[in-house]
C-alpha cells in the first residue's frame, strides 16, 4: 500500500512537473517572440539613425563641393582681375608710349608748321608792294575759306581771292598761294584721317596722322571690350526706344529688368540692312517706335563720340570737325539715294559740322578692300601691272561681297558711270512723246557704261536755253545699264535726281550779256558727281543745285 500511494504521488509530481515544463516552455516562446520583436524595432530604430546619419553625411558633402565651386569661382574672378590688371598695365605702358610717340610728332609737326610760316613771310615779303596797293582789298587765307567756299563752283584757278570793295566784285589773287585741285579737300586743314567701317553687324575704326601716314592704328579698345579689332553693330534703348542705354558689346551682355513690363526689351541689330536692295519682308523687324534712320544715326553717334575721345587723347589740339577727315565704307550695291541717307545720319549724328561737309568721303568696301590688295599682295608677289585682274571676296557679318577688279595702268582701278540730260524732240522720234513746249524726255548720254574713268575726270557737253532770258533751267538725271537706251521712261531707266542752275541769281548776269550758249561740266569723283555750269561766252559760273531723288517717291 504504502509503494502504491508513492507511486501515485510520484505519478502526481511528475504531472505537475510535466505542467509546469509545459508553461515554462510557452513563456519561453512568449519571452522568444517578445525578444524577436524587441530585435526588430531595435533593427528598426538603428536603420532609421543610420539613414539619418546618410542623410547628413550627404549633405555635408554638399556643402563642401558648394564651398569648393566657390574657391574655384574665387580663384577664377581672381584670376580674371589679375589679367585684367596685366592688360591694364600693358596698356598703360603702350599709352605712355603713345604719348612719347605722340610728342615727338607734336614737335615735328611744330618744326613743319614754323617752317611753312617762315616761308610764308618770306613769301609775304617779296609780295609787299602788290599788297600795299590794294589797302582797301583783304585777302581770305586757306584756313579760314568755310567749306561752302571750297565746294562753290566760282574760278577754281585759286583757294585765295581778294574783294575789291568800290565795287563789291570778287578778283582772283593768283601770285600768293598755288593752285591745288578742285575737288581735293584742304589738305593744310587736314591732320588726322579717320576710317570708318560701318558693318551690318560689326563696325570698327583706324585713324593715321596726316604727316604719318604709313603709320595707321586700328582701334582694338572697346568699352568692356579689349583686344577685338571691332565691336558689335548693337543698340540697348530705354523703354520708349528714345534714349541708347548702351551699344556694342555692353548692349549684348546687359541682362534683362525685373521690372514690369521691362523684358520686352530687346537689343536693336542688323538696321543698316534698312538701306539695302532688300524687299520688305526680308528686312529685319524693328519696333514700331524706331525708325531705321534714327537707329543708324545713334549708333553713329555713339560710336562718333568714342572715336572723337580716342582722336583727342591721341592727338592734342585737334578741332574734329575742322582737322578730321572722315571717310565711310559702303556697300557696293548702296545707291546715291542710299549714300545721301547715310550722309544725312552722318550730319544728324555730330560727326560733321554740315551735311555738304566736304570732311566726308565715302569709298566702296570692294574698293578699299582692292586699293589694301594692291599694296599689299600684288606688291609682295610683283603683279602691279596694267591688265592685273584680281577677284575681291569680302566676307562680311551680314553680306558677301564678290567684285572682279583690273588695273589699267599707273595703279589706277576703272569706274563705270551712267547720266542722262533731257533733249529736245527732233524728226524721227515718235510724234506722242512730242510735250506742248516742243520738247521731249530724250535720253542724251553723257557717259557711256563701260568707259575707264580717271578720279575727277570731266565730261563736258553745252545746252542752249529755251530763251536768252531764262532764269533758271532744270534737268533730269538718269542713268541705265543699256547701250542703246533712247528715252527717259524705258525699262530699266532709273531717276538719279534733279540738276538746278539759277541763270539769274546775282548781278553779274545782268553784266554778262545774253546767254545763248551753257557750258555743261560733270566731274566723276570716287564716290559724287559734281557738276560746273557757266556762260560759255562771259565765262561766269552759275549758282548750282542736285536733289536726290528717293526710290519709293517715284
């Protein structure tokens, strides 16, 4: 009994044990799964610290490579303004010795001028008596003859006349000064020369002393632009498109205003193309509220007004509009209505004191291209002779200019040009062409295309007037590419202008007779004609007059 009842106890404690194992294992899977997802949200806490720490890290490395492009951006401006102050000081250097050039030019000059005086006394001197028999008579010297005066079409023979004043009638003084051609500019006024390339997108310039003048400097200093031969042909306006804010280069590079309504602005470019052959809509837009004139006139002023600072800091005591010569490039294609318009920008923009200024020449691009061709290439490989023919391709911003040229002895280049008077009608010419007066828009040829002309060459012609009172006479100036052109309306006649001569302007022509016979003179020069108009017979020159006539006029 008693081994029964231990048994049984025995079994009842293993039992218990067996529960108690039981309950011990499943706290021990509780207390697993409880550490497992312990494990996890402490996995978790850690990934999210250690993206955190990434997070950082990353931004840490940004700030150093902003930091780094900074240095290098540093370094860069440091850079920049250390060329800059290189550029800076070579130019000064360079401008130093400009200004040693500059004097010794100065002195030289001086010693040519003390010398012309000197010899001008002595001259004075031997004409003293001449002179002194003409007490009530003054002599006009060169330098003070306006330019009216050079270009007026009275006796060429001499640029110095004296007045008699008992009868208020101008003599020529012949035995002061000598002769110098007519159609020359003033050379004695003349001391510095200045080459203007006015480009569709590019212009620039090159300026050379009268008494050295192999010695020609081109600018290469524009404002905020070193080192270019040119600059940009640009315009920057303010908001009415009244006043330029900026040209060349600075017009380009000038960043729109945040201000309202101010990034409509647009920098104006490619107006000169305005003046070409071109139809309208293939030329560039410009803002209502521009005209292309004006737009050329204010590049002109702009660039007018460095070239006057760069003249006066290289040469002292010099009077722009009395001691420059200013001569512009054209187009070859440019028309005289388009080189009138272009004299006209010329005046309005300051560069000359009047429009008829004889301190403005114009020359071709080819031409001026040809003429750098001949003295330089042609030179260097020994082809300056007659019948040379030599291609010219100039290769602009906006146009390409090809031009053929031939030297037809003495250096010189040919010219071919075309003019047109009016005739009377004669026999044989179509009765309907006959106008109520008897007369007849004829075509009277005066120079025939394909002639070789001499600079300031003459031709000649005489007219006789409707009557030998006639006050005044006008003709009508056309020119054409055909050979057998007969009358004034014909295809491919064009209207160059209006020819005036006032037959009675002053009180010589009632002194000089009847005027049966007007002798007719027109000079070719390199880039005008001229015309001389006078009595055959009394041999007096009459009061002269050209109009332009604009294309879209006709």
């Amino acid at each position: 009994m008693d081994l029964l009842k231990k048994f049984d106890e025995l079994n009842n404690r293993l039992s218990t044990l067996l529960e108690e194992n039981k309950e011990l294992k499943r706290q021990n899977k509780n207390f697993q799964e409880e550490n497992h997802v312990l494990k996890e949200k402490l996995n978790e806490r850690d990934y999210e610290n250690l993206q955190e720490e990434n997070k950082k890290l990353k931004q840490h490395v940004l700030n150093l490579e902003h930091q780094k492009n900074d240095q290098l951006r540093k370094y860069k401006n440091l850079q920049e303004e250390n060329e800059s102050l290189n550029m800076r000081e070579t130019q000064f250097q360079q401008h130093i010795q400009n200004l040693e050039k500059q004097k010794s030019e100065q002195f030289e000059i001086f010693s040519q001028n003390l010398e012309k005086a000197l010899g001008k006394l002595r001259l004075d001197d031997l004409h003293e008596d001449n002179v002194n028999n003409s007490k009530k008579d003054f002599i006009l010297s060169s330098d003070e003859l306006d330019e009216d005066n050079v270009n007026n079409p009275e006796k060429d023979e001499s640029l110095n006349y004296m007045k008699d004043s008992t009868i208020q009638k101008v003599t020529i003084k012949k035995e002061l000064i000598p002769p110098i051609d007519k159609s020359s500019f003033n050379k004695d006024n003349i001391r510095v020369v200045v080459g203007l390339d006015f480009g569709t997108t590019y212009s620039g310039f090159s300026y050379c002393h009268v008494a050295d003048s192999e010695n020609i400097t081109t600018n290469d200093q524009w404002p905020e632009n070193f080192g270019n031969l040119k600059t940009n042909t640009v315009l920057q306006y303010d908001y009415e498109y009244d006043r330029v804010e900026s040209w060349g280069l600075p017009a380009l590079a000038k960043r729109p205003s945040r201000r309202k309504n101010e990034n409509r602005k647009r920098p104006v470019e490619l107006f000169k193309l305005h003046l070409s052959n071109l139809s309208e809509n293939l030329k560039p837009h410009l803002p209502n509220e521009l005209d292309y004139k004006k737009a050329i006139t204010d590049y002109l002023h702009e660039i007018g007004k460095f070239i006057k600072e760069t003249i006066e800091l290289r040469f002292q005591g010099i009077d722009f509009h009395k001691h420059v010569l200013l001569v512009l490039t054209v187009p070859t294609e440019y028309l005289e209505k388009d080189i009138d318009i272009m004299r006209e920008c010329v005046h309005n923009a300051g560069l000359i004191a009047k429009r008829c200024s004889n301190k403005l020449q114009f020359t071709t691009e080819s031409e001026a291209a040809a003429i750098y061709c001949m003295q330089n290439v042609l030179k260097e490989h020994d082809l300056l002779t007659s019948g040379t023919i030599f291609m010219i391709v100039d290769c602009g911003g906006g146009t390409i200019d090809i031009t053929i040229r031939k030297l037809i002895g003495n250096n010189q280049l040919g010219e071919v040009t075309e003019s047109t008077v009016r005739n009377y009608w004669m026999e044989g010419d179509p009765i309907e062409r006959k106008l109520r007066n008897g007369c007849i828009d004829r075509f009277h040829c005066i120079a025939k295309r394909g002639t070789q002309v001499d600079t300031n060459e003459e031709f000649t012609t005489f007219f006789t007037p409707l009557s030998p009172m006639q006050a005044k006479v006008c003709f009508k100036i056309y020119y054409t590419t055909k050979d057998d052109a007969k009358y004034c309306d014909e295809p491919g006649m064009t209207l160059l202008g209006k020819f005036g001569v006032y037959l009675a302007d002053s009180d010589e022509s009632s002194k000089s007779g009847l005027l049966d016979k007007l002798f007719f003179a027109f000079i070719f020069g390199e880039m005008v004609i001229s015309f001389i108009a006078r009595n055959e017979i009394s041999g007096q020159n009459y009061k002269t007059y050209f109009e332009v006539i604009p294309s879209d006029s006709l």
